[in-house]
C-alpha cells in the first residue's frame, strides 16, 4: 500500500514537473528567411529559459493558410501567436493603420526609434485591449514595386495590374497611382505573374528573392512607399495560460528575437539584392520622389484629419 501511495505521488510530481504548454505559432516564410530564423531563436530561447514548462511549435511557410486567415485564427485560438504584417492585422485592430502610411518612416533605424518608443507603446496597449500581446517588433523592410515590363517613373505604373495584400491603404495606394490593385494572397503571387493575370507587385528585397518573384518580373522601382514594422503577437488566451514567471521568459525570448531579426535582416536585405542583381534584375531609383508623395498625399492626409495619432505623426516626421 504504501509503495503505490509513493508511486502516486511521484507520478503527480512528474507530470507536474513536465506540465507544458504547447504555443502554435504562425508564419508565412520558409526556412532560411530572417522571419523564420528569428522564430526558431525565439522558440529555443522560451524551452531554456521556461525550463521547457513552454514549448514553441512552428508552422512555417504559411501551411496552416494565409494572412488574412492566421490574424482571423488568432482570435478564434485556432493559433496561439504569428508574426504578422500590420496590413491585414489592421482587420482586427485598425490604430495599426497609422504605421502602414506611406513614406512615414525614412528606414528601419528612424522605425525602431519610434517603435521602441512611445509611438510603439501607444500601439502596444491599443492591441492589447484588442486581446493581443505584443512579444516583438521585427522589421517589415521597405517595399518596392516589380514589374514586368520596365519602370522608372511614376507614371509607368499608370493602367498596370499591381498585386497588393488585403489591405484597403494598399488598394487605395495602387488606385492613387493611376494603376489596377488586384489582391492576391502572397503564396499565390509567382503563379498570378506566371499566368499574366499581374504586370507588377511590391514588397521588399528579402521577400522578392525568397518567392521567386525576381525571376518573374526583372524591373525593380525602388520607391521604398512603405517601411513598416512587422509584430511578434500572441493572444491574450494564450498569455493568460501562462505563469506570471513564463510570461516574463517567453516576453524576454520575443524582445530577444526582434533584436535578433533586425540583425539578420540588413544582412538579408544586401545579399537579396545581390541575388537579384545576379539574376538580371535591373533597379531604378526613385529618383525624385516629389511626384509619388503628391500622389499619396491623400492617404497621409485624409488620414490624418480621422486619426487620433497627429502628435506621434508629427513627431515621426519631424524626427
Ligand atoms: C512580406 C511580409 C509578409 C506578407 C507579404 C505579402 O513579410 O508578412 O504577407 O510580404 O506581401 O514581405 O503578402
């Protein structure tokens, strides 16, 4: 009797030392790209310093579906966590808007300044009473159009079929440059190019070398419109399951791994481009850019009259 009682206890005791949680987190890319490789960072860091009570699981390469989709199945709990764009998380919380404008933020050193700051707070606590936790702000790079054909100016983007994410400031960004905004979801944008159902695109280098689409369409317009951060978030169900110590570990872990992205993604940006380069791709510079701002001048500052974010605007640009 008493070595079963002894061997019941020592069972509770196990299965409590081993009690994990399993957090299933969301991502677009593949092995090998800056997002990916920052998530496996993340995942190792949270079995360390949780002492493996919080377990990471990745799915990669967008295979639990797009995103669009993973935002909508974060709050049906269908994931724990992602590391999304901020176009289609603006579905869910649409303060996040105000970081998409674009030519908001010069490059990614005058982004983290702010969103290490109080612009990145301010949001922060908006997605928080959304029910998301913010674990990281990771680095969206600056996104260019491709085409096809050639493209140097503005205006020869005029009457092009331009693929853009499911984001109404894409759609309008595309129309106010005189050109046709077709949504696509991102796996599906090689064979759209392949099929001549697109003439363009945009996104940044890293991106533009990882999905094939430098092969597809050779004239990169470096306009740069948007430089945006991309976020590290899980749901507040998830956060909830956690120890008050294990929330302080996996919030570390997420911090740690956005430092550690924006590392690699310099990297990645310069050997994109080199890849690109090596391939045929040919890159025009913006060059005077007063034309592409007057265009978009609308989104900035139709925006701005609804938005409670002049301040934080004013202080971005003024920075
Ligand atoms: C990539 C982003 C990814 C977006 C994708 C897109 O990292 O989150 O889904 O662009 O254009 O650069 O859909």
């Amino acid at each position: 009797m008493q070595k079963f009682i002894a061997s019941l206890l020592l069972g509770m005791v196990c299965s409590q030392a081993i009690a994990q949680v399993e957090l299933k987190v969301w991502n677009i890319h593949p092995e090998g790209y800056p997002v990916t490789e920052a998530l496996e960072n993340f995942a190792s860091k949270v079995q360390a310093q949780t002492q493996g009570r919080v377990r990471i699981k990745l799915f990669n390469n967008g295979v639990l579906g797009d995103q669009p989709k993973a935002v909508q199945m974060l709050k049906t709990r269908e994931v724990d966590a992602g590391e999304f764009n901020l176009a289609p998380m603006a579905d869910i919380v649409p303060e996040v808007n105000v970081l998409t404008r674009p030519f908001l933020f010069r490059d990614s050193q005058h982004m983290f300044q702010h969103m290490d700051g109080a612009l990145g707070k301010r949001i922060e606590d908006k997605l928080r009473k959304a029910g998301i936790v913010v674990l990281g702000w990771y680095d969206g790079g600056a996104r260019s159009f491709y085409c096809v054909k050639p493209v140097r100016v503005p205006k020869d983007l005029m009457g092009q079929r331009i693929r853009v994410q499911q984001s109404q400031t894409a759609i309008s960004m595309v129309k106010l440059l005189g050109g046709d905004p077709v949504v696509i979801p991102f796996k599906e944008v090689a064979d759209a190019f392949r099929d001549g159902k697109i003439d363009c695109a945009e996104n940044n280098l890293p991106s533009y070398e990882s999905t094939g689409h430098m092969k597809l369409a050779k004239y990169v317009y470096l306009t740069n419109h948007t430089v945006a951060p991309e976020v590290l978030a899980l749901s507040q169900q998830a956060w909830a399951k956690l120890s008050p110590a294990d929330q302080t570990a996996v919030m570390d872990a997420g911090r740690q791994s956005a430092l550690f992205m924006r590392e690699r993604w310099t990297a990645k940006v310069e050997s994109a481009r080199q890849a690109a380069t090596k391939q045929g791709t040919q890159f025009a510079p913006a060059g005077d850019a007063s034309v592409l701002y007057k265009r978009l001048a609308p989104l900035f500052n139709d925006y701005l009259k609804k938005s409670d974010y002049q301040t934080e605007v004013f202080m971005v640009l003024t920075q």
